[in-house]
C-alpha cells in the first residue's frame, strides 16, 4: 500500500459532516460531489469438477461444424468460438444476456477433473441482478457443465461513476502509488518510464489506468465518452438517470478498480476470510473499495490527502453492505505454499525431458506425447500463459530443443 497522509478535518454532526477544512484551511463543500452509479461491472466466477461428457461432445462437434453455430445452455444459445489463448478450449458468448463462458481447460483432458470452467458476466448482466441471484445462476451454468461441481476463486471490477470533479491533467504524475512503469500517451508523442508495473495516459486526461492486468489495477476514464466509443449509452444513461442530482450535461469520470482472482486470494489470506466465490466477497467489498483508494491516492501534499478522495474512499458503500473493522492487507503465498512448484523448477525439468527425449532419439510425435502424460503438462502450460504465450508456444520450444539434438548427431 501507498505510504500513509493525514486525513482533513471533516464536521461531525449530520449537517456539517458534508464539509472538510483542506491543508490550506479552506472550507470544502462535499455536496457538490455525487456518485451517480456504483456496483460490480464485471465478475469472474471459476469453477473445477468434472466435464459433463454430452455436454462437451455437443459443443466440440458445434465448433467444428462451423463459425456461428451455437449450443443451449439452460435455455440459452451461445456462440461457439476457439479459446485460443485463454487456456481453455472453447468460449461460448450470448451477448443479450451478457455472459461469456470459458470452458474445457487447455491444462486438463476432458476425461479428468479439472479447472474447466470460468463465467464472465458483463455489465447488462450484473446490472439486473443482485449478488445472489449472480452468484445462483453462474452456479447453474456450472452444474450445467460440470459434475462435482468446486469454486475454485473469483475476480470482480469495482466501479464508481462520479460527477462534480473532474481529474487534473497531471494526475499521473500526482498520484501516490506503488506503479512504476509510466506510459503517456498524448496526441503523436509518447513518453516511457520503464519500472516494474504500469501507468497509462490516453489523451487530454481523459483516461488513466494503473497497475497491470494480473494485479490490482486502477483505471479512471470519461465514461461519456467511452460510451459513444463502445456504443454503450442504451446501456448506462438509464442507470445515471435513477439518481435525482445527475446532470445530462455533465462529464462523468469513472473510476474502477479490477481485481484479478489472485490478488483477491491474496486479501482473503491476508485479512482472514474465505475468497472462493461472490457471495464470499460481498460484505467485503466496501473493505477492497477502501484498500484500493488508499493505494492509488491523490494527494494535495506530503502530507494530506486530498479532501474528494478522501470523501469517495470513505463515504462510498456498496449494495448498503456496512462497513466491517478489518484491517484488509494482502498477503502473498509463493508458489510452493501453495503447493505448486515455481517456474524455476518447472522450467529445470522442461529442459530435462527435453534433453532425454533428444538423446533417445525421439521424434516429436513421440516426445510431446510423453511430454503431456509426463505430470508437469498443467504447470508447464499454465507458466507459459502467464508470461503471454500459450500451449503452441510449449511445442515450438520442444521442437526446437529436439532439432538440437538432432543437429549435434
């Protein structure tokens, strides 16, 4: 997290608790400030049990009869696709209702237990339906295609869209945190600050997004504007005109905060509770939403936090859950605690059984048969999706370190 500041004074009976005095001694007026909308845009709920065996025919043979068609999934059609490289083997999108399910893990064959599936809903999805009536039908997807049937973790985007402020143009440079990889984008020019994670900026402070995707990442962004660029406008003026003070002809500045399933894990371990779907999280999220506006900060000195950020981290519930006295932190468990070799290891005995399907002599045929019934086929292509690549990337390596041998002879 973000080294600490103090937070302003703020008035304490009912009236004046809308009010803060900032570092200078300024009266600041809270009213002008609103969150139009807050909630969940995205959820991804995993699952690992055992394939369904005439579910999985059906929708291998719709993938392979041709581009477009579809299969029903509790009344439903979806669109079979390829899953490239998401790591698993198929993708089913049905657009109306909002859900694209990732099914058929590339790591497992459909005959054993395995992570076969995630569901990624979409905003048109979670808009109408509270969390546990999420939570109950990304379960019956599941048992739709799954026996023994396990959640097995869960990655959700926090949102807030907010009028009344608008961010400075150097909020890059401003913000208190722990990204540091900086990448402006303005116009033609570009400017790079090569560090660990990631800070972007597109055009005239109109879109900033910090940390990295297989992290806790911050976006900010007009969300007008993106909605004219994504053609979402049907979707969230509805929802902005619910709220009594929102005003048509102003910007609105999303902010977001997207959790990967990982660093969800992370808090779970860290503050003590259990992170293995939705409803795990729900009365959590106000602790995450206030983790998180703590670690990407705006500070109006080394030493104060500015009063509208101050206000949004406090203020700010989600689905009127209470706020719970937790001390929510992250804790990190390496590979091997959780009983997973490291890539390092992984990687030693890739190059071993490499080096001995060469000497033997095998073909490749031959050696990427054993190399899959060899135990470390999961880890090894589960290393390589992490670092951009996928289970073609493990074969052209194979092939390469075989044609070695092959040249040595």
């Amino acid at each position: 997290m973000a080294k600490k500041t103090k937070d302003n004074e703020r008035g304490q009976d009912k009236y004046f608790s809308n009010f803060m005095v900032d570092h200078k001694g300024d009266l600041v007026d809270l009213f002008k400030y609103r969150v139009i909308h807050s909630g969940l845009d995205t959820v991804r709920q995993l699952y690992a049990g055992l394939v369904i065996p005439s579910m999985y025919s059906e929708i291998e043979k719709s993938y392979e009869d041709g581009f477009g068609l579809t299969v029903e999934i509790l009344g439903f059609k979806f669109i079979v696709s390829s899953g490239g490289k998401s790591g698993y083997r198929y993708i089913l999108k049905n657009n109306n209702i909002g859900l694209v399910i990732m099914f058929g893990s590339q790591f497992t064959e459909p005959n054993y237990s395995g992570d076969h599936l995630k569901i990624q809903t979409s905003p048109i999805y979670t808009l109408s339906r509270d969390i546990e009536q999420v939570q109950k039908h990304l379960d019956d997807f599941a048992e739709a295609l799954l026996t023994q049937v396990i959640h097995t973790g869960v990655a959700v985007h926090l949102c807030a869209d907010v009028q009344g402020w608008v961010p400075p143009s150097d909020l890059d440079s401003r913000l208190t945190t722990k990204a540091r990889r900086i990448v402006r984008h303005s116009g033609p020019s570009q400017i790079n600050y090569e560090f660990s994670d990631v800070s972007v900026v597109y055009g005239k402070a109109e879109s900033f997004t910090f940390g990295s995707a297989g992290s806790l990442q911050f976006n900010l962004y007009d969300k007008r504007k993106a909605n004219k660029n994504k053609n979402e406008g049907d979707i969230w003026e509805p929802v902005w005109l619910m709220h009594p003070k929102y005003d048509i002809e102003a910007p609105v500045f999303r902010f977001e905060f997207r959790f990967h399933h990982n660093i969800v894990n992370q808090f779970a371990n860290g503050s003590g509770f259990q992170a293995d779907k939705l409803t795990d999280i729900k009365e959590h999220l106000n602790g995450l939403w206030r983790y998180s506006m703590d670690n990407f900060r705006l500070d109006d000195t080394k030493t104060y936090i500015n009063p509208f950020w101050q206000w949004l981290r406090d203020d700010l519930k989600f689905y009127d859950m209470p706020k719970l006295e937790i001390d929510y932190k992250r804790e990190y468990k390496s590979p091997l605690e959780q009983g997973r070799p490291s890539n390092r290891a992984i990687s030693i005995c890739f190059g071993q059984l490499c080096s001995i399907y060469g000497r033997n002599g095998y073909s490749m045929n031959k050696a990427s048969n054993h190399l899959q019934k060899s135990g470390i086929w999961e880890n090894l292509v589960e290393m390589y999706i992490d670092r951009g690549g996928s289970s073609d990337d493990v074969f052209i390596d194979l092939e390469l370190k075989l044609s070695r041998f092959v040249e040595a002879a």
